[in-house]
C-alpha cells in the first residue's frame, strides 16, 4: 500500500506538535510496510519517497524536473543538514512564491473541477468555495496556494493508493489530488481553528477546515475533545470521525541525566506563545508562587505572537530573573532545557492533543496539564487543572516545591507511562482505517 501524504511541518522542519506527532507516526507506519511519498513545503519542487523505518531520519529526495535530478545526484553533501539546505528543508515551514502564479492558482483549481466527469453539484459548490477562501496576499496565504499548485504536479505524476493531508494548510492539496485521480482521502485534524485562536479566529481558515473534512472520505481526529469539536462546531458527520490518539516517540538522549541550570526548583513552560497554550495563565501562576517561593525559576521557551505581552506584562510584576524568557529552541535546546526543569506545566485554553506533555514526562518531569486538552485523555501520572484555575495551579506548584520527593515520584510514575505511549499502536489504527477505506471506496465505484 503507498499513501501519499501531505504536511506541513516534518523534522527538521518543524514550528510545533504536528511536526514531531507525523514524524513518529511515518516512521511506524513504514515498519508496518506501508510506503510513503512525503510532499513539505521545500524550496525545490521535491517530494521524499519513504521506504525504510530509516528513511524518516534520512529523507531521501526525488526532484520533479529530471535535470535537477541529474545535479542533485551528481552533488557531493559533507552532512545530512546541507543537503536538506540544499532542497529548501529549513528548521521553520516556508517555501518560495512566485508572484507570476498566482493567476494560475484559481484557473487551476476550476478546470480541474468543471472537467471532472464525477463532480457533483454539491462537490463542486465545495470546491468553489474553498478556492474562494484560499486567497489573499498574507505570506502563509500565498505558500499554501503555492504548495497546492504543486500538489497538481505529484497528483498527476506519482503512484498511490490513498491520500493522507495533514491540517488546514495541506487540505486544498488533498481535495486537488482527489479530484485529479479519484482515489480516496484521508484528513487529519490536529488542531482546528477555534483551538489556535481561542475563539473565531480567521473565516478563511474555518471555511477551509470545512470543506477538507467534508469533501474527505474519513477524518481523523487526535482525541475525543477534537471529534466533539469537528461535530459540535463543524458539523461533521461523525460516521466519517475516527479518533486516533497521538503518541510519543522516545528521544535517544539519556533521559536519567539532570542537569541543572538553578539551584532552586525550575518549572518550564514549553511551547507556542499564543493564546491557546495560556502563557498568561503561567505568568499569574508564576507571580503567585514566587511570593511564596522566590527561589524558583519560570522558563518560558517559545515564541509567539503573545511574547512582547508577556514580557511587558513580566516586567510590570518586577519578576526580573525569576522569570525567564528563552525564545525559538532548536531540538538539542529542548533536551537540555527539559533536563533541567522539575516541573512541566500546559495551561492550554484549548489543546487538541499535545505532544509536549509526553516529551516532558519523558525525562522524569511532573507534569501539571489543562483538563481543556487531549492528551488528559490518555494519561494518568499527572495533575489535570482547569485552565482558568490559577489559584489551583499555583498551590499544586508550591505543593510540589515542598515535597520534592513526591515530586519526584510522580515524575517517575510518569516517564514508566510514557514509555508504553507508542507509536506502534497508533500506527496499526490508521494502516486499518487505510485498508477499510479503501475498501469502501473500491466498492462505491463499482456501485
């Protein structure tokens, strides 16, 4: 079975969860034989053809055009990092829009859906409408369109069996790809629009959301808390909803070697620095423990569009070094910040899922998680606090300042849990719900 999938975000190429959730997720699905064509949004117009467990780590590149190929293979590369600079695989999702085609990218879309002998008229109203809501002159609007003209190239030239398209940003490139060779696809929704915004957030966005989960045969969702989200406010019918849980793939760093950046305790904040992840919360937490323990440290790492808040907001509590701001982090200053903090905390106003929670309870830290997210679903050596609650996040944080040692144990608790949250079982669900789809499709057409 060959599926080609879409996503936006692949290490190293990744800005936050969906990059790490599909990186373990690939890896397992080739151990159980399924191959992959992976298509990111890189510079050159290439896609990876996944074989191997190994290739997820390797990511072998094919150029569309046969010339480039040829220089490509020709070229000598020292390291893994500067032939993935070479390609356009950067640490953060971009690639490069070429205003010239931007006319292309309506005219496209339309003659693909008005030759198509099998669009019906509630289809084509769907892809009308999702053309009308994918544009605009904003940079993300522009390389999604340019990423979606693409999808027409590999649609066309590739082999495969099924679609898989990952978030918003990949949608329209999976609904072009089904139009173009009427094979099935899948959707996975990871984060949705009301949970990245906390609130309406962008109508473009929704819309596009709702026509890629409509117009797709199945969609997976990464939690219970997500599938009643796409039905309650998508209105999704919830015969095509599967909820497939992420998981964690396990780091090869040492996970029992500490290393302390301050002597008193540290609790981390790690993720985006947006209103979904409650960053404010964290800092009235942080301002209320530190009357009663001044000696501990707050870490906030990230970015995000709520930072300069943050930190104004920091500065006006006089948190001076007791608080502290770290910025973008590359994987290897992840794992050493996490070897560092004693407590890991997620104050999420709305978290499909969450993968860091897992990353954290990994290395041992006790984690403190919003009930407003999936991954409360699935573990249970952790405190679960409604997001709002800052009082109950702050004496559960003095609480565990005062008995490390139970701090410690339930961190321990917490790492054994996480090592049995693998990939492998996630896997085998969605190679399953490939199979049955399939199947359902193969039997419609001949119906």
């Amino acid at each position: 079975m060959k599926i080609l999938m879409f996503t936006w975000e692949f290490p190293p190429l990744i800005s936050g969860g969906l990059g790490m959730a599909c990186y373990g997720m690939v890896k397992a699905l080739l151990s159980q034989g399924i191959k992959i064509d992976l298509v990111l949004p890189t510079k050159e117009l290439v896609y990876f053809p996944l074989r191997d467990e190994g290739d997820a780590d390797t990511l072998p590149a094919v150029f569309i055009e046969p010339e480039k190929q040829i220089e490509y293979t020709r070229r000598a590369f020292t390291c893994l990092s500067e032939r993935l600079e070479y390609i356009g695989v950067t640490t953060h999702p971009e690639s490069y829009f070429n205003m010239s085609e931007i006319a292309e990218y309506s005219n496209l879309i339309k003659k693909h859906y008005e030759l198509s002998e099998v669009t019906i008229s509630e289809e084509l109203e769907l892809l009308k409408e999702m053309t009308a809501h994918l544009i605009g002159d904003e940079d993300l609007i522009r390389k999604v369109q340019e990423y979606t003209l693409r999808a027409n190239r590999f649609a066309k030239i590739l082999e495969y069996d099924l679609i898989h398209a990952h978030d918003w940003l990949t949608y329209p490139s999976g609904i072009l790809t089904k139009q173009i060779s009427h094979k099935p696809l899948i959707v996975h929704i990871h984060a949705t629009e009301f949970d990245r915004a906390g609130g309406p957030g962008d109508p473009r966005i929704h819309k596009i959301e709702y026509i890629g989960m409509t117009y797709a045969d199945k969609v997976i969702a990464v939690s219970q808390y997500t599938a009643q989200m796409i039905m309650s406010r998508y209105r999704i019918d919830s015969g095509k909803i599967r909820i497939i849980h992420n998981a964690f793939t396990l780091p090869e760093t040492n996970l029992n070697n500490k290393k302390r950046i301050f002597i008193g305790p540290t609790i981390l904040y790690l993720g985006r620095v947006t209103i979904q992840k409650g960053p404010d919360y964290f800092l009235d937490m942080a301002a209320k423990v530190l009357k009663v323990h001044p000696e501990a440290r707050f870490i906030l790492a990230g970015t995000g569009d709520m930072q300069r808040q943050i930190l104004r907001r920091s500065a006006s509590l006089s948190l001076k070094n007791r608080f502290l701001f770290t910025g973008f982090l590359n994987r290897k200053q992840v794992e050493r910040i996490l070897q560092a903090a004693d407590i890991y905390v997620l104050p999420s106003v709305s978290e499909p899922f969450g993968i860091s929670p897992l990353e954290a309870m990994s290395y041992g830290i006790t984690a403190i998680i919003s009930k407003q997210s999936g991954v409360a679903e699935i573990i249970h050596h952790a405190f679960k606090i409604d997001y709002w609650d800052v009082d109950l996040w702050a004496e559960t944080i003095n609480h565990l300042i005062e008995n490390p040692e139970e701090c410690r144990k339930i961190g321990i608790e917490g790492m054994k849990e996480v090592q049995r949250i693998q990939w492998d079982e996630a896997a085998e669900k969605i190679r399953q719900l490939y199979a049955t789809t399939l199947s359902e499709f193969s039997e419609q057409r001949v119906e």
